[in-house]
C-alpha cells in the first residue's frame, strides 16, 4: 500500500511539472504573438487583453537604461518571459498620460 502511494505522489508531481512546463512554453509563445499584435495607440485595456497583467509598471524608460523614455510617456508595463532572467527576453509597453501607447520594445539577450 505505501509503495502505491509513493507511486501516485510521484506520478503527480510528474504531471505538475509538465504542466507547469506547458504553461512556461504556451505564455512565452503568447506574449511574442500578442505583442506584435500591440499597435500605437492602444489602450491599457487593450494591451492588457493582449498580454495579460504586467509584470510591473514602472517609470518610463527605467528598466532599461532609458530614463524619461519616448516623449509623452507616463509609464512602461513591463512584460517578462517566463524563462527570465535564464533567458532574458523582456517586452515593454510604453503610455502617454491618456493610457494610450506610444512606444513598445522587445528586449532580449544576444
């Protein structure tokens, strides 16, 4: 009998983890499609239909070395993929002060 459960809690943790997997692969794949989709002149509300919730807001052009950013921007929306920092590949979106977007850079390693 232990040895069926010990059989069971393995073969579960097996399934989570290839789900967890699957999930990593389906967002990354995601949010590369969706962004080329993103437009100037979107909406937050758009952007995030698209990619989902940020991975954080920040100050215009900081994650990156850019402080201020593009003209007329308020705030980036910072989307990173679920392989990061391992495989550093970052997706910004940048707003002016009516929530409407005004610039967008991929980001990644060489």
């Amino acid at each position: 009998m232990k040895l069926r459960k010990r059989l069971t809690a393995i073969a579960a943790a097996g399934i989570a983890i290839l789900m967890w997997g699957g999930w990593k692969v389906v967002r990354a794949n995601v949010l590369s499609r969706n962004f080329e989709r993103v437009k100037m002149g979107d909406s937050r509300e758009r952007v995030v239909q698209l990619l989902g919730r940020p991975r954080s807001i920040e100050k215009c052009g900081e994650p990156f070395g850019n402080p201020g950013g593009v003209q007329g921007c308020k705030e980036d929306y910072l989307y990173a993929s679920p392989y990061a920092p391992l495989i550093p590949e970052y997706w910004s979106v940048s707003f002016d002060n009516s929530g409407r977007v005004v610039d967008k850079v991929q980001y990644d390693s060489p």
